[in-house]
C-alpha cells in the first residue's frame, strides 16, 4: 500500500456505515422514528384495549372511534362519522389525507371492533413481557394501533405530506351489519378511488416465518330444511311414508361429504337438529327440537358454512350443492338457502406485485422475504369487499396468536418491523404515479 492510500485508508474507514444500506437517507430516519414511537404506540394499544367494543356494543366501538379520531385528526386527516343506525351497527369511522396530485391512492383497512362482547367474561389486559393478553389486542386493536405508528413516523420525517390516503376503519368487522349493501358501501366506494388496499390486520407467522397474504377466502353461510310425512316409527320407510326428515338431511349431508371437495374449498354443518318440531333462532347460533324416537320426524335443520377462493368457485358449488339437494328419498322434500357473504379475495398479478413491493423493504431492511401465505390459512375480512375493485395485500398489524378466544395474545416484539415496514410501504408507493 502506498503511502497515500494508507493515509486515506482510515478516513474511508472512519466513514458511517448505513445500517441498512438500501434505504435512503430520509427513510433511515423514518426506521429510527418507528422505533422512536414505539412505546407510544403501546400506550395507545393498552387504551384501546381497555375499552369493549364489541360488534353490538354501540356504546363502546363509539368510544374506541373518540381514542381513536383525534389521533388521526393530529396527523392531518379530514376525519367523519358514518352512522350504521340502519343496520344496527355503531358505524365507520373515515379519515381522509390529501397529498401531492396524481400520485399513489392508497386505501388503508382496519376495524374497531372485537368478537368479545359485553357479556364476555374476557375483558381486561395483561401484560406478560412482550406479549399483551387482552380482547381485540390484535384484532384489530394492534392493527388499527400500527397504522396510526407507521403514519405518526411518516408525519414527523416529512413523508406523509405528499401521501394521498383513505383510512376506512369499521364498526361491524366481525359481524357485518345486514344487509351488506349498506353497511359496506363506504368501504366500496373507498375502493373505487384507491390504486392498492393495505389491510391492517395481523401478521401470519408460521414456524418463525412472517407471511404476507395476497388472497383470502370467502365465508358464506347456508341452511338446509328437510321435511318428511310423520308417522309411527314402525311405519317408516313405507311407500306412503318414506324415509322422514332427517334420513333426507343426513343424504344431504353425506353427499356434500362426498362430492363437493376441490382445492380451496372448504365446507362445514355447524348446527343441526331434527324431530317433530324444530325452531331456528333467528341468528342462527341456536336450534332447538322436540319429538320421540317412535315418530318419523317430518322436519330437519342445518346451518353450515363454505369458503372458496373466487367467485366463479362460489358459484360451482353453489350450483352442486343445489342439485345434491334437489334429488330427495322417498316422500320427503328439501331446501337450501344461502345467505349474504363475504366474497373471496383472489390471488392476482397486483397483489402479488404488492407483496414483491414489501419483500423489496425486507431486503432492504435485512429481514427474510416474506412468502404468499396459503389462503386456507386466513380467514375472511373486509378487504375481500374491495378485492374486484384494487389490488391489495393483507397482514401489515402486528403477529398474534388465539385471535378470536379468551386466550388472544399480540407480540409486542413485531410491532417495531410492522410500523417501519408499513411506513416504508407508503412512503414509497407516495412517490408512484397514480391509475386513476
């Protein structure tokens, strides 16, 4: 080594060495930012928490929307109220950010409520070192809390100024308000001006690595109603009495078993009951039967579920399911009505350029590629309203696990990648020109 190279040696030494040598100089500062607010956002979650919103609670997804407004409002966002007094909802929170003209329309999805209603025995939080025990910690109270984080980081860099973003947070996620015309035209029309949809519920972690979700299944629900001539038990199977209501349902049944299957379709009875009289509550979620095992019962229920994974899966095996029970034994009869779904989010071209667009983040941030979660591992969400309509990726909340139970707990360790890899996201799809 010459004399002058070794003079300029330690200079080029002594030079600071990005710590992540992919992002700029301005999206360093936002990494730093997001870990910077990380404690607040915490805060907000263990207030969040505090408070039950659960779907028919009005009272209380009103108070998570009062937390919730002004944190929005702080950072610049036009924020409303849409009432869904109609279909006996609480309502939806919007919040509006106008940035630079003919750029990205980003549409930002969460939710605040929870499945823990009131009379839920599970209504307080515990903190157990990085994990937080409590009801909506991560559906969707951690989401909706990563979202307000990565846009504070971006507010206080400078990179939220020039974003153009809608936030659409419901009040009804967990139990849609019926009928969904109405308590998701919102959302929908949210969709019709965004370029890309960015769902902020949680984080799939499988085996210690993090997914990212291009595709959601539907969820669709139906009920099947067999009748049958009642008579004496001795009498059954007889040419004028025939095989009774629940031979009829069980064929049904066992049919579906058979010979509905495919890839990505899954189907499910949750519910049935049979006998001389059977009553259905109106929600569903109970039924009731009398009757004695010398009577051939005249009548049979069920209710059940399937999910697919596009719309023309939907309509195969609706048309399947229909002909299976169209066919009837002897002297009996059936029905099956579905009723309003959640439609499915297919996997596209546009989601998965979404997914290359945060795996490039995880690059640049030295954290693992993030592969397409399997759909039969995610169940259905709100962004499946807008799938038709604009690209979108699901899973930018925080990792959890026992979502949906008593025992639902949120790692508070992934909310520090969560917030940098969503405010890198929307920085950088800020400065891409817009479809519209």
């Amino acid at each position: 080594m010459t004399r002058k190279f070794a003079l300029l040696a330690p200079l080029v030494l002594a030079l600071p060495t990005p710590a992540f040598a992919g992002l700029s100089g301005i999206e360093q500062t936002l990494v730093t930012q997001a870990d910077t607010d990380t404690p607040l956002a915490i805060g907000l979650l263990e207030r969040l928490v505090a408070q039950n919103s659960g779907t028919r609670n009005i009272a209380g997804v009103k108070k998570v929307r009062d937390l919730v407004e002004p944190e929005l409002a702080a950072l610049g966002f036009a924020t409303r109220w849409v009432p869904m007094d109609a279909v006996h909802r609480a309502g939806h929170l919007i919040a509006t950010h106008k940035g630079r003209p003919g750029t990205t329309r980003m549409l930002l999805i969460g939710h605040l409520d929870t499945v823990f209603e009131p009379a839920s025995p599970f209504q307080t939080a515990t903190r157990e070192g990085d994990i937080l025990h409590g009801p909506g910690a991560s559906d969707d109270k951690g989401g909706v809390v990563v979202m307000i984080a990565a846009l504070r980081a971006m507010k206080t860099v400078g990179t939220l100024a020039h974003a153009n973003i809608e936030v659409v947070l419901t009040g009804d996620e967990e139990a849609a308000g019926d009928p969904i015309s109405v308590s998701r035209a919102d959302l929908i029309e949210a969709a019709h001006h965004a370029d890309v949809a960015l769902d902020f519920e949680g984080l799939s972690v499988q085996n210690g690595q993090d997914y990212g979700s291009i595709a959601r299944r539907s969820a669709g629900s139906y009920t099947i109603t067999a009748t049958g001539k009642s008579s004496h038990s001795g009498q059954i199977f007889a040419p004028g009495v025939g095989d009774g209501a629940v031979y009829e349902l069980a064929r049904i049944i066992t049919a579906f078993h058979d010979q509905l299957p495919e890839p990505d379709l899954t189907f499910n009875i949750g519910l049935m009951a049979g006998g001389a009289t059977v009553t259905m509550a109106p929600d569903e979620a109970q039924i009731g039967a009398t009757g004695k095992t010398n009577i051939v019962p005249p009548i049979a229920m069920a209710s059940g579920d399937f999910r697919a994974l596009t719309e023309s899966q939907i309509d195969r095996v609706k048309d399947r399911m229909i002909a299976i029970v169209a066919r009837h034994l002897p002297q009996t009869d059936a029905q099956i009505v579905f009723h309003e779904a959640y439609p499915p989010m297919a996997p596209t071209p546009g989601n998965q350029a979404l997914l290359d667009r945060l795996n490039a983040i995880n690059t640049d941030l030295n954290l693992p590629v993030m592969p397409a979660l399997d759909p039969l591992k995610r169940g259905a969400g709100d962004i499946s309203f807008v799938a038709r309509y604009v690209d979108g990726l699901v899973g930018l909340g925080p990792s959890s696990r026992g979502d949906h139970t008593p025992e639902e707990r949120v790692d508070l360790s992934s909310f520090p990648r969560q917030i940098k890899r969503a405010a890198l996201l929307m920085t950088r799809l800020s400065k891409e020109t817009s479809r519209h």
